[in-house]
C-alpha cells in the first residue's frame, strides 16, 4: 500500500474516503467532491484525486475505494 508522504495528501484523502462513505452513488459522490474543489480521474495507474482549479493530480486513492 502506498504512504502517503504530505500532510495535505493525507487531508485530501480522508476527505474523499469520508465523503464516499456519506454518499448513495458514484455520481452523488463525484458531485459533492466537485463542491471542495475535487474530482476523479480514472487512469491506467487507478483513479487520481485532482484539483478542478488547477487541474493537477492530488493524490491516487488506494484500491479498496475505488
């Protein structure tokens, strides 16, 4: 399993995994990410965590939550 080596990647993802777990669906899920800013890239690597302001990879989520 990856280590998440900053602070701020560890925040993002507790963030993403607890607004999971509130959400009924993927697509309740992606919206209320959309509301702080976030969103879900699918890759070859797995899904990434993005900012929608800058547009950059955040973080890549573990594979029991996607």
């Amino acid at each position: 399993m990856k280590q998440y080596t900053s602070e701020s990647e560890t925040e993002i993802l507790n963030l993403v995994l607890r607004e999971r777990s509130m959400a009924v669906s993927e697509r309740e899920w992606q919206h209320r990410l959309r509301g702080y800013g976030y969103a879900i890239k699918d890759t070859t690597e797995g899904r990434i965590v993005t900012s929608l302001v800058r547009g950059s990879l955040l973080c890549s989520l573990p594979a029991h939550a996607a």
